[in-house]
C-alpha cells in the first residue's frame, strides 16, 4: 500500500470505522519510525492514548502512514516534502480518517488541497501519551476527515483528560462556558482508552452559536501580504466581520524557526545510537560513534534543526534569539480580542514564499488554539481559529458544511 509506511494487512468487520495514524504515534508491538532512519528498527513498546480510545470505540486501524523525518516539512525553506501518506488514505477512501501531529501546518495545507479537512484541536485537550516528541509545546495530535461533523465525533473519542500526559487541562477545567465538555473524565489509575470528551455545541459567553450572530475577525494586514483574498472573501460572505492586525505577523516565521529547532534539538538528542536508535557499523571511539551514527541517519532538516537549535539555546545567544521568540509568541497571543470576533480567518497559501507559508499557517499551534482548516471551492481553503476551548464555535460555524 503506497501510503502506508506498516500496513497491518487486516480487514475492516463489516460497517466497522476505520483509521490510520502518522507514524509518529505509537501502536504496540509494531514499528514506529517517525519517518526517520534513525527509528527504522524500533518497536512500540506501549499503546498511545489516541489507539487505545480508537479501540475502544470499535474502530479498525489499519496502519501507519508515510510522513516527513519528525515532521520537520516547511520549517526550512526548500525543503522537500513526503506527501502525507495520512492524507492520501483520507483523501483515496482507504481510511474513514486519519490522526496526525502537524506543527508545521504542512499536513493541512495538503489535507485542503485534496478537499479534506483539518480539525487542531486546543492544546492539552488530547493526549500526546505515546506520541513522538517533536516540539512539545506545539505538539498536539489533531485529525484529517471528510467533514466537520466527522471530525468533531472523532474528537469525541481521543480527547480528555490523561494523567499521563502533563501539559492536558485538569478535569474540573474543560467545559464551561461553551467549552470542551467532559463526559466520561478517567480518574488516575484507570484506563486511559475509558477517557473520552463530548464535544457539546452549548452558548458560550461570546457568542449565541446562532450561524448568523458569529463574528469573524479579518486581519488585513495578512491579507495584503497574501494578496489573493478569493477564499476568505468567499468564507466571510453573509457573516458579520471586524478588521484587525495581527501583531508581528512579519516576523511569525522566524519565531516558529527559533522556537521550533530550539525544542526539536532537544527531543531528538536523545537518538545516540546507543540505547536505541540507528548505530553506524564501523567507528572509533564513542565520539565517532555519536557523529556517524547521527550523520547517517538524520535527514537533511534534521540536521539543520539540531544546529539552530543548539546555537538560540547556547549561552551567548538565548536571550537574543530563544528568550525574544518567547516574548514576541506570548505577545502574538495576548494582542488576539476573542471579546470582539468570535473566530480568526487565515489564508491557506498557494503558491507563496517559505516564509509567508509558515506564518500563515502556524499561529494556532504556536498560540494553543483551535482551528479547522476548511477546503473552499477549486484548490481554495481558509483555516478558522478560535479562543482556546471553544471548538463549539468552529464546529457551529461550520453546521451543513
């Protein structure tokens, strides 16, 4: 299967759902590979979250799909992308959906181009347990589905609270005010695959839900950079709309690079050839061994990743680099006025620079917030974003689509 990276070879029970996942989440007794030579060998030893809430639910996973080396696409410009093989199950009818972590944004540009969308959900309301760690303050296990109605009953089955994973909302912390509502929340101890969330459409204090009544934010400066505004002209049509600019759009870009490579750097450290990894055949020394070990099996923007990261995080420039993307991430964040717009409508690039791809599609996932990358028309597609919490908003603007 041209998708798959491990195809379990297993037939659906007749009328069962089915799923993939992106090899970077873990499905035990079978290979993991974060579509990185250096974990070509290596075997889960334990089950994510996510699997065993799938299930659970009766739902069939069918294997793990085809990705970018620790999905690392788009970070760097001129990189060369693996087309998600996610999203080509989706997109064939091999799978009913399919689970992925996207920081890059890469996976739903593709899920939009293929008709597809792309549910991100807010950050710690699904388990990251038995995900790959790549960049852990971004990392969030989100879906690639057929419609928002479909996205929405998935996340019904993996999101909630896991003890497990550290950064998740506590309990008593999902579900008011129109947020995430938790049914089903799992006390320590018991098994993860019990802890699901229903995903309840009830008002919040912004909105009435009504379709009509929600407001969407349009940042114009955004759009100027973009200069093709058909999609986003197209979506905001017949909804009430305030203009606003997007903080430091200009240098979101760098921030995501600084940021991410400072955090990639760190997690992928730890694949020394030693305890687990890809060990080079001939060497010297333990010195030789880490160097040819690490050079024979990182790609390309593996590589860089680890040599940025390693330079914003050293003494003499953090505060230049890594302390400033930190500061100008927490700015980005607090200048976003959910008390006036109910949502935020981004452009999916097309055919754009590097940059002004990755600041156009990563200003959820470095801020934590939700959003729905929504397919329009001919190649068209617009991601929403909403306050932290509020997926009800996403999915009530979204009702018949």
């Amino acid at each position: 299967m041209e998708h798959f990276i491990t195809y379990y070879n297993v037939d659906s029970p007749a009328g069962a759902e089915s799923a993939v996942l992106e090899d970077s989440i873990m499905h035990k007794g079978h290979p993991v590979t974060a579509g990185s030579r250096m974990l070509e060998n290596f075997v889960s030893p334990i089950d994510a979250t996510v699997a065993l809430r799938l299930e659970a639910a009766g739902i069939c996973i069918l294997g793990k799909t085809k990705m970018d080396e620790f999905g690392a696409s788009g970070l760097f410009p001129g990189a060369d992308s693996v087309p998600s093989g996610a999203v080509c199950a989706v997109a064939d009818g091999v799978a009913s959906f399919a689970l992925c972590n996207d920081y890059t944004g890469s996976v739903r540009q593709q899920a939009a181009a293929r008709g597809l969308y792309y549910i991100h959900p807010t950050y710690g309301t699904v388990s990251r347990y038995g995900l790959i760690p790549c960049v852990l303050s971004m990392d969030q296990i989100g879906v690639v589905c057929k419609s928002p109605e479909d996205g929405r009953r998935v996340l019904s089955i993996i999101a909630g609270h896991d003890p497990k994973d550290g950064a998740m909302f506590a309990p008593a912390a999902q579900g008011t005010g129109g947020r995430i509502q938790g049914a089903g929340v799992r006390e320590p101890g018991s098994e993860s695959a019990d802890c699901g969330s229903d995903y309840r459409l009830e008002a919040s204090s912004s909105a009435t839900l009504n379709d009509r009544s929600l407001v969407i934010g349009v940042p114009r400066n955004v759009l100027e950079a973009v200069g093709d505004t058909t999609s986003v002209a197209s979506f905001v049509e017949g909804f009430e709309a305030v203009d606003f600019e997007l903080l430091h759009f200009d240098v979101l870009a760098q921030v995501m690079r600084v940021l991410c490579s400072a955090e990639l750097s760190g997690n992928i450290s730890r694949y020394d050839g030693i305890k687990f990894g890809h060990r080079t055949e001939r060497f010297s020394g333990l010195q030789e061994l880490y160097t040819k070990s690490r050079t024979e099996a990182f790609g390309s923007d593996a590589k860089l990743a680890a040599i940025m990261g390693a330079m914003v995080l050293s003494h003499e420039y953090y505060e230049r680099y890594y302390d400033k993307a930190m500061r100008i991430r927490r700015l980005i964040r607090d200048s976003l006025e959910f008390d006036r717009y109910d949502v935020v409508i981004m452009p999916v690039p097309g055919s754009v620079s590097d940059d002004l791809r990755l600041a156009l599609l990563s200003l959820p996932q470095l801020c934590g917030l939700p959003s729905v990358t929504v397919p329009i028309g001919s190649g068209g597609a617009v991601t929403l974003i909403a306050d932290a919490g509020h997926e009800d908003v996403l999915f009530s603007m979204l009702r018949g689509c």
